[in-house]
C-alpha cells in the first residue's frame, strides 16, 4: 500500500519493519512499516490482510499489489489473456 493511501485512510498506526521487498524490475524498497489484519472487503466475502506502507508514487491504476503468499492462501487463478481474477473461497 502507498503511503499516501495509508494517510488518507487512517486505519491504524504502522509497525516498524526490516523487511526488503525485491520489485518486478530487480529494484530494492525498503517498507516504512507494516500494518497488519486490516479487513479487506471483496463483494461479499471479508478478509484479513497485512499490508507493507511504501512511500511511492501513487498509481491509481494499480493502488496494490497482492503477494504470492496472499495469492497462495485465498486460491486465487489469475487468466491473463482474459484480464480476470478469481478467488476461490471455501463454502
């Protein structure tokens, strides 16, 4: 999550983090902090997620990026020929 996102939600205050996160380019960023459990709504279904706060320029096109974890653990298949992205959650 951008950091100007963050702000302007206000959920809560970020944890510090050591992480370093690689970007598609092979580039290095360095988090400002970490939020953890936000509670994220998709039509009906509501999830738990961790967000890493980046202070990057806003992208309104793309304002985040999910993770392989986050992919790996809500089953989701991504159909790139047809631009579609589908959660499986269980019943």
């Amino acid at each position: 999550m951008t950091k100007s996102i963050f702000l302007k939600l206000g959920i809560q205050e970020a944890q510090p983090t050591k992480v370093v996160l690689q970007l598609a380019d092979h580039s290095h960023v360095f988090p400002e902090g970490r939020i953890e459990d936000v509670v994220v709504k998709v039509d009906r279904f509501i999830f738990p997620v961790d967000f890493f706060i980046l202070d990057c320029e806003a992208d309104s096109s793309t304002p985040i990026i999910l993770g392989r974890s986050f992919l790996a653990t809500r089953r989701a298949l991504i159909d790139c020929e047809k631009g579609e992205f589908t959660m499986r959650v269980a019943d």
